[in-house]
C-alpha cells in the first residue's frame, strides 16, 4: 500500500532530515528526468536569511499564472531541492510560473518563522510577478503537509487584501489541520486512526514536528 516507503520514527532532529531527505533522493531515480530546456530556474536572494527558486517555462508568449509552492518536512525538515522534480515537472506540465521558498525551520526557527518567511516569499512573487513574465492578476499558493498548513496559513492572512488576495490555492494536510477546524461533514469522514502510521510520518513523529514548530510539546 505505501509503495515500499518507510515510515520515519520521532529521532533526534539531523537525523530525521537525513532519513527524509533519503526518502526523496531513493524516489528521484524512478522519475523521468528533467527537461532543462523546458523550465528556466533561478535562486534569489530575497532577503540575506531567505532564498527563492523560480521555475519559468521556456517560449512565453503571455503572462503566465504565478504560484508560490511551499515544500513540505513537518515544518522541521525538507527542501526546495528534495522537492525541485515535482516544481520542474509543475512548471512544465501546467504552463506556470512557480516560486519555490527556502523557508527556515524548526526547532531552530519555531513559529512564526517560517510563516514569516512564506508571507514574505509571497508578497516578492506578487511584486516581481511581472519581471519573470507572470500575471500578479493570477496568483496562487499550494503545498503538501506543512507546505499545505502554511499555504492555508498565507491565503488567510492576506485574504482581505484585494490586491494580494490569492486567485487559488491547492492544499493536501489533513494531517496538520486542526480536526475542530473541519467543517461537520468532513468530520464524519475523518478517520485518523486508519493511517496513524503510514507511510512517510507516524503519529508519534508527527506530535514531535507539532512540538519542535510551536515550541508547545502535545
């Protein structure tokens, strides 16, 4: 069912990141590889504690849809490199222009850090849009697990404003929402308890990321 990938057990924090980042780097053999004419990349400084990749698809001919894609690790581990195929593979795929923030991380930087860093990597997308031939009119934020808990996080915060107000976001982290947060008909539906160790983060290590990110142990 979970197609040979280990379920990483609560460690000490370098050792996670290692066994995580393995996880990534044993799955990148079995993917197709990149088309370096198809996808442009670039890293930039945003700030001197914080890096960008744009990933811009080749031969634009009008502005493209831009998105911020925030990776994922539990907040305290992984990369925009251990998640640099499926940017490419995005950016290709659908024709969009993707920002890709290397965001700091627990235990180091607890909460708001990281947030921080998204928000800012966020409103760089919205400013620079243009430059990289992307339409600020059509912005959108997405991520997985805590990328996808701190792309909701962003949208929330500048839901109001109608100049960042994002167009879209695409989120998959159930496992870092809140169950009191679900709407009722999502609650009856919502069976932890069926994958509370699958593949990739078991229950326990789960309550250490909760912990390390908001420096309140569960």
């Amino acid at each position: 069912m979970t197609g040979g990938r280990v379920t990483l057990q609560p460690a000490p924090v370098n050792d996670v990141r290692d066994q995580f980042g393995g996880i990534f780097a044993g799955i990148r053999p079995f993917l197709p590889p990149p088309n370096d004419d198809a996808v442009k990349t670039q890293d930039i400084q945003v700030r001197k504690d914080l890096r960008v990749r744009t990933y811009v698809p080749t031969g634009l001919k009008d502005p493209l849809p831009v998105g911020l894609y925030i990776h994922c690790g539990g907040w305290f581990t992984g990369s925009i490199e251990g998640e640099d195929h499926l940017c490419r593979n995005i950016a290709e795929s659908s024709q969009i222009i993707l920002v890709s923030p290397e965001y700091r991380l627990a235990p180091e930087h607890p909460y708001p850090a990281g947030l921080d860093d998204c928000c800012a990597a966020y409103e760089w997308m919205h400013a620079h849009a243009s430059k990289y031939g992307g339409d600020h009119k059509k912005k959108f934020i997405m991520g997985g697990s805590a990328g996808g808990n701190l792309a909701a996080c962003v949208a929330l915060k500048y839901a109001s404003d109608p100049g960042l107000r994002p167009s879209g976001l695409i989120l998959a982290c159930l496992q870092s929402c809140d169950v009191e947060a679900f709407p009722e008909s999502y609650k009856k539906r919502f069976t932890p308890e069926e994958y509370a160790d699958s593949a990739m983060i078991g229950r326990e290590l789960m309550i250490q990321a909760v912990g390390q990110h908001t420096c309140f142990p569960l």
